[in-house]
C-alpha cells in the first residue's frame, strides 16, 4: 500500500522523506518563510541524517538531565517525594541508568530486558544514594547507551532486535528509547526547577527572550545550549 510517496509495508520509508538540511537541497527552497521544503533524498542519505540525528537527541537529553540534577540545591532535594505515590529524583535516575544499561548493552545481540535487570527495585530506595552515586549511576547509564549508538551504521537500521522478545527494528527501538529518555528527563527537570525555585538557570530559552533566539540553532547548541 502507498500513501504521500511512502510504503506503509517498509518501516524504512520515512527515512526516504524530504530534508531542508539534507545535502542536495535547492538553497532557493529553503528559508523562513517557507514551511516544507520538498526534495529528492536517497536512502542513505536520509539514514546517514539520522544516525547523526539519533546521536545528537541523546546527547542533548543526557546534557539537559545533568544540568538539571547540577542545580537541585540540597542532597535531600534529590530523594523528596512530592507525594506518596511519585518518584524522587534520585528514583527516576535509577531508573533511567536501569534501562539504558540494559536496553544499550551488547544492543544487536541480546534482548534488551537483560536478565540480570530488577526493573521494581529500580523504584526502591532502601539506602539513599548519595549526590556522587546518583550522578555517577546517570553517567554510567548514558555511556552504555551512546557507546552502542554512536557504533551504528546505515545498515544496523534495517536489524532486528528484540525487547521482551517481541521484535523490533534498530531505528524502532532508538525512537522508543529516545521517548522513554525525554519523558523521564522532563521530570528530573521539572523536579530540579522546583527545589531549585528562584535560583534556577533556565536550560532552554527563558521566559520573554524568545526575540533573541529568533536565528536557528539547535544543530549547533542543541537543546540543553546557553
């Protein structure tokens, strides 16, 4: 079946899309006012942007968590619940570390729910964990996670992995995983802001100086840039 020029039979598909960064692409199609740029990319091109794509989404969300976490003002800030049935900060960082070290370690090759994983004990805090361990438990998560990525190739993208033993394709998996991240890491930011409260620095663009950020650059800062 084909729908807009993409075949709903290959996941892949989208990766063929229409780029306005894309090498290739008309200067004169590109520009503020204009609101989609159509041009013709090849496969790999469009796999190549994405891996590069990938990448960058993950290092933002890590540099957005760990400058989130840098501002949380008191130890005991990091393992305050907001209610009885919420996550601490230092919980949902376990949390985070559990999951990417199973999900990124030995990537292609094993199932992502590892079996030495204890996903409900990443939700428990028996023995609080000091600001070090918690920093260091993000650390370590993240680089088993950007290791296995930044291996990728063009090619990896059509593999299949599997995940509970339900199979999914390497640009699948990425894209759950890239989400999983981004959900978590907005509640370490939200929860960091409040402790924080006036002392705050923004991590984005802060309120009323959106006139000042008008020219593009995520490519170049990213989502956690000044």
């Amino acid at each position: 079946m084909i729908l807009a020029g993409f075949s709903l039979a290959d996941p892949l598909s989208p990766l063929m899309a229409f780029s306005a960064s894309a090498p290739g692409i008309p200067a004169n199609s590109r520009g503020p006012d204009s609101h989609a740029t159509i041009a013709p990319m090849s496969t790999s091109a469009a796999e190549t942007a994405f891996l590069t794509d990938i990448v960058r989404t993950f290092r933002n969300y890590e540099a957005l968590g760990r400058r989130a976490l840098a501002q949380v003002p008191a130890d005991s800030d990091l393992h305050a619940l907001l209610d009885p049935a919420s996550n601490s900060i230092a919980i949902t960082v376990k949390h985070v570390a559990g999951n990417l070290r199973s999900r990124f370690r030995d990537f292609l090759t094993t199932d992502g729910e590892k079996p030495d994983r204890d996903r409900d004990s990443e939700f428990e805090m028996p023995v609080m964990m000091s600001r070090e361990e918690v920093l260091e438990a993000w650390k370590a998560g993240w680089a088993t996670a950007l290791e296995s990525i930044e291996a990728l190739t063009v090619h990896d993208l059509h593999r299949t992995i599997y995940i509970r033993g339900e199979a999914f394709l390497v640009i699948e998996a990425l894209l759950r995983s890239a989400t999983h991240v981004a959900y978590h890491v907005g509640q370490i930011v939200c929860l960091a802001r409040h402790f924080a409260g006036p002392q705050w620095t923004s991590l984005s663009i802060p309120k009323g100086q959106s006139a000042a950020y008008a020219a593009g650059d995520f490519k170049a800062k990213g989502l956690a840039g000044p």
